[in-house]
C-alpha cells in the first residue's frame, strides 16, 4: 500500500510539473479562436515572433551591425519579418535558408554547416534536401521537444566567439523564452571536405 501511494504521489507531481510546462508555453503560442481558426495548438503567436525579432535587433545595435531576422511557424511560413537598414537581398534571403533548415533539421543550421566542413556531407547534397549550410539558424522549441518554429538570421560579420548571426539568434531566444541549449562547437574544415567552394568560414563575412 505504502509503494502504490508513492507511485500516485510521484505521478501526481509529474503530472502538476507537465501542467506547469504547458502553462508557461502557452505565452508563446497561439491559443483560443486563433487555434481554433487554424486548428492548430502550437503555432508561435505574432507577440512572441515579434519580441524575438527585436530582442535580435537590440543585441545587433549593441554590437554595431546590421541584420536581416525572420520567425517561421513550424510549417515555415513567415510569422515575422524584419531587417534593419542597409540589409540586402542576399542577407534577406539567407536569413529564410537558415530558418527554414532549422526546421528541416529540427536543430541549429549549423548542424548542416559543420557536417559539411567535416567532410560528412556536400554542400550540393544539402542544398538538394533544401539546407543551407551555414549557421544563424535555430529550432523554437518549448517543453523540452515541441517544435513551435524556428529563426533565421543573416547580414553580419562573424566574430566567434563574441559575435555571429546565430549568437544574436540564440540570445534572443534566451532573453523572450528562457535558457536555451548551448551553441554547437565550431569545427575548422577537414581535409575531407575539400578546399573548394563551401560554407563560410568564422573570419569571413556570414551573409
């Protein structure tokens, strides 16, 4: 009796733990008649797209650069958009690739950046799997494992380990959602991958 009232109480407390996540993550997401609308209950809403944009904007003024800042759903289509002035098409554009590999890959776009300088995979292969392989790209997830979309940023010049299009992203995220999973490593490319046409490397300007 006393192991089956240990179980009920360990069960009920991981049930009042997994309300509480819900709870906290319904901030992020649409709720009320906008799901209902889209029949859908974990779709980044426009409030949370937009303070992520502009935490981004915030942390890309401290450092003197310009960016380009798109959040997607998690069915890629654009929730917000924003660039700052002086931002190109080419810095547009990639901001877009990057997200929208993030979703791909339920994970950084530097996942597929590194791959690739590791020899692992080809640039070409990515891009026929619709990946772009550089970073600047990240998943938004709540609950520990609930895709909700993703941010794509381009535009600046990377100064790893103080300044990237995916440290703006990644604090950003930590400054409107909470602690995020820590960056991945930054490899260098292998003998593997070749010397030839590839993702850019930390010194060079990540569009």
């Amino acid at each position: 009796m006393k192991n089956y009232s240990g179980f009920a109480i360990a069960a009920a407390a991981t049930a009042m733990i997994g309300a509480a996540f819900a709870a906290e993550s319904d901030k992020f997401v649409q709720r009320g008649d906008a799901a209902k609308r889209i029949m859908e209950q974990n779709t980044i809403n426009i409030a949370t797209a937009e303070a992520i944009a502009k935490a981004c904007i915030d942390e890309a003024t401290k450092e003197g650069v310009k960016v380009s800042i798109v959040v997607m759903d998690q069915f890629g289509e654009p929730v917000y958009f924003t660039r700052m002035d002086g931002q190109g098409k080419a810095n547009v554009d990639t901001s877009f690739m990057k997200a929208k590999t993030a979703l791909n890959m339920r994970a950084p776009s530097k996942t597929v950046m590194n791959q690739v300088l590791q020899g692992r995979s080809s640039e070409l292969r990515q891009y026929s799997f619709g990946n772009f392989a550089n970073s600047g790209g990240l998943p938004i997830i709540v609950n520990g494992n609930q895709l909700i979309g993703a941010i794509g940023v381009g535009g600046s010049a990377p100064r790893v380990p103080v300044w990237s299009d995916e440290i703006c992203a990644w604090r950003a995220l930590t400054k409107v959602m909470g602690p995020q999973p820590p960056l991945l490593p930054d490899v260098q490319r292998s003998a593997e991958s070749g010397g030839g046409a590839g993702p850019r490397n930390n010194g060079a300007p990540n569009q």
